[in-house]
C-alpha cells in the first residue's frame, strides 16, 4: 500500500517522504511522539475550546519546527519521525499538510 506524507510550505516548498520502505510507527507511539514535540516545541492549541485533535498537533508541529526541519540534510532523522509519526497517528496511508492553508488533507 502506498504510504506518504507530505509537508507543504509554498508551491515551490514541498517536502515528499515516501514511507513504504519504513518501518510503521504504532499509533500509541505515533501520539507519543506528536505529543512530545508539542510540548518541546511549546506550541499552542489552535482551537478556541483549547481542546486538541491529532490533525492540529500534526500541523501545528510543523509548523513549530519550521521548513528548515524539512529542508536541511542535518534534520533528516527528524522529519522522517514526523512523517512516520503523522501517518500512523492519523491512520491514513497519504497524509498532506499543508501550512500556507493551515489545512490536514487525507
């Protein structure tokens, strides 16, 4: 099955990682994780109720670690966690997040 997640800044600034090849995250790990970068990168809810949905942790924490995160060879490791992270904590095969639109597309 195909397996991807892709992080979107601007048209020209996309980031693909292509997880057929690695290892699954189980989706209790998968939220830990998101939620320990939540909490380092010590980001905001976003929602009024200050209630969280795993979609918002996704997004937010993109755009908490900044394009860099994706872009730079020296942080590689890291954002292949997140893509494996994003994927498995929201169960979907394709994941897109978009940052210009502040949008989780499945």
């Amino acid at each position: 099955m195909r397996s991807q997640v892709i992080v979107k800044w601007s048209d020209p600034s996309v980031y693909r990682f292509d997880l057929e090849e690695a290892q699954p995250m189980p989706h209790d790990q998968a939220r830990a994780w998101l939620d320990e970068q939540f909490t380092a990168l010590q980001c905001e809810p976003i929602r009024l109720t200050g209630k969280v949905l795993t979609a918002d942790k996704v997004l937010c924490v993109a755009q908490a670690a900044g394009e860099e995160r994706f872009r730079d060879a020296a942080h590689q490791d890291w954002a292949r966690s997140y893509a494996r992270a994003a994927s498995a904590a929201l169960a979907k095969p394709v994941v897109t997040v978009d940052l210009l639109t502040q949008t989780v597309g499945y």
